[in-house]
C-alpha cells in the first residue's frame, strides 16, 4: 500500500468544540477543511498519536493555532505548519470562534 495511505488523519472529532450554539453543519465544515489541510505527512510514525489542537478562527476567517498539546515535536511541528493561518471561507460566520479538536493520527506499522 502506497506510503500516502499508510498515515491517515481519520478521527478528528468535532464533539469537543466550545461553542454549543453552532450549527453542525459549520463544525463540519471546519472538521472538513482541517482534514484537507493536515493531507498526508512525509514521515512515519511508530505508534498512533493523539493530541488535541487549540485554537481560533480570527475575523479574516484564518485559523489561528494557540496550542497543539502533543508530546512529539514533529507532529506539533507539522500540525502548525499545515494549518495556522490557513484560510477557512472568506464568507464563514464561523469568524472570533475558540475550538479544541481532538486529532488522532494513525501508526504507519501495523
């Protein structure tokens, strides 16, 4: 199986997200753009991973990442790199938003 199959960010869970007036339909449709974003890393793990990612969508509709709480620099690293100021919609309501995402991200060795 190709190496870009073997990682896979599959369980981002949007129940966690503070805002209980949301409609989850726009959750989702954050769910869906921090999947596209994150893609597939260049590098294995030996385990899964879980961390949780912290942060808030400013006015400009970017996300702004406050805290990636994970103990692996590379997966910290990556995470920032992928997603802070990344635009989420330019027409989102989603904007001066505070999120916390779970983020599991599976082992490359099975």
């Amino acid at each position: 199986m190709k190496k870009l199959f073997v990682l896979v960010f599959v369980t981002l869970m949007s129940t966690s997200v503070f805002s209980t007036n949301e409609n989850p339909s726009k959750k989702e449709e954050i769910r869906t753009k921090i999947v596209e974003l994150l893609g597939n890393p260049n590098f294995i793990l030996d385990e899964e991973v879980k961390t949780t990612v912290e942060f808030l969508i400013n006015k400009n509709g970017e996300i702004v990442i406050l805290n990636v709480n994970c103990n692996t620099e590379q997966i910290c690293q990556y995470v920032k790199s992928r997603l802070n100021y990344k635009l989420i919609s330019k027409k989102s309501t989603l904007k001066n938003s505070f999120y916390k995402m779970p983020l599991t991200i599976k082992s490359s060795l099975k």
